[in-house]
C-alpha cells in the first residue's frame, strides 16, 4: 500500500446545502478535537470548501457526483486511520480517542435505529441486482450499522472491502447504501466493532434520557442540521454558501 498520513477526518457532500453542513461538522471537529486533526472533504463544490475557514486541511472534486456519493470516495482516504462523516454532523466533544479502537478493529459503526422500516428489510438480492452483496440476506438479529459515523484502518483487506461496497451498491441500485453494506459486514472476515450510541446520536430524544452517570453525546448526527439550512436559505434565496 502506498504511504498514507497519520489519522484524519473526512466528509463527502455534494450541493450547497450539504456543503454549508459539511463545513459546519468540520469547524465542530476542529472546535472539539483542535486545529491539528486534519480533516479532508471530496465535493463538488471545491472553491467554496477552500474558502471555508477553519474547515478542510486538503479538498478534492467529485466529477460524478450523486446522493451515496461516499460509497466511491471512502476507499481513497489520504488516512491510515480514518472517520467519516456524514454532512449531517456535529462533534460535541474531543473524539480523538476513537483511533485507539483501531489498534484491534478494522471497521468501527454505531447500529442504525430503525428495524422494520420497508427501506431496512430490504436487501439487494431482490433488487434488480446481478450482483448481490449476498447469496442469502442476514438475520434480523444482526440490523444495519449506521455509515453516518464510519471509523477505518486504511488496509488492503478495508480498501477491497469499500471497493466491493462501491460495486455492489452501484449494481443495487438502491436508494440506501446502509443495505448493502450490512450484507457485506454479514460476510466479511473484517474485524467489526459496534460504536457505543453517544458516538452516533440521532435524535434529541436519546439525550433527554441521558443522566449524569450515563452516556454523554459525543457526536451528534441530526436531519435537523440540514433542515436548518434549507430553511435560513429558503428565507433568504440571495443568500450562498458560507465561506467565512
């Protein structure tokens, strides 16, 4: 393998809206985690992201960009030792002790809430799919993992594994990439660790819960990020993407 940086940060986000988010999850991880984490972002968006201050160490476009545009670029991380980030994120706290955990484990990720939503049963062996991620769908007892909140080692056995994602995801075609991924987690050799919730928290509710001697938010993975956006710029059509 060629020689990679230390350890880092990276996000994917395509369009204005999940930009300004990327940007924001970005200035939160250096806000928490100092200046000296890098963080990287592919996007369509580049000059903006170059602009954005106290955001991105290193930017690169994404020439195809589409909504799962993460299951293309995770593989080519410039870390040894990787988090991703969905757009829709806030770090709320030092994190930087996750890449510990990836002394013994390869793949780190918190499980998805949902279960008996239609778009978590389904699985890509019947889509439309001549490539499913695997002959036969796994158990419901073992859900999806949630790839909002990704922690990695950079290896040839991760790398080859987020390639096939790729593959299998694409030939699924399906809206959710949380599908396909479960069923190659079901199947890999890859050593997986399940990410306690406070590291992934989507929804408020999870929180209130919370006492004292309990878990404490860690990073926060919200719709309402996103929402907040599309609504300051829906009051304000002239308004763009920060840079400042």
């Amino acid at each position: 393998m060629e020689s990679k940086k230390g350890q880092g940060v990276v996000l994917v986000a395509t369009g204005p809206v999940y930009v300004e988010a990327a940007i924001r999850s970005a200035r939160s991880v250096k806000e928490h985690c100092g200046p000296d984490l890098p963080v990287h972002i592919w996007t369509d968006l580049p000059e903006v992201c170059a602009a954005a201050a106290g955001a991105f160490d290193s930017v690169e476009r994404i020439e195809n960009p589409h909504r799962r545009s993460k299951v293309d670029h995770l593989w080519r991380t410039p870390f040894e030792r990787t988090l991703f980030l969905d757009a829709d994120t806030r770090v709320v706290a030092d994190v930087r002790g996750l890449f510990s955990l990836l002394d013994r484990f390869d793949l780190c990720m918190a499980h998805a809430h949902r279960r008996s939503h239609a778009k978590s049963a389904t699985t890509s062996s019947s889509s439309s799919s001549s490539s499913p991620a695997s002959a036969s769908p796994p158990p419901v007892e073992f859900p999806q993992l949630n790839s909002g909140v990704f922690l990695y080692r950079r290896s040839e056995g991760v790398v080859a594994f987020l390639k096939r994602w790729q593959e299998v995801f694409h030939a699924a075609a399906l809206p959710k990439d949380q599908v396909t991924l479960r069923e190659l987690l079901w199947t890999t050799d890859l050593r997986v660790y399940v990410l306690p919730p406070e590291y992934n928290v989507r929804y408020q509710k999870y929180i209130d819960a919370w006492d004292a001697g309990e878990a404490q938010p860690k990073i926060l993975h919200m719709r309402k990020f996103v929402d907040e956006i599309k609504q300051q710029t829906a009051a304000d059509p002239a308004s763009s993407t920060s840079s400042s």
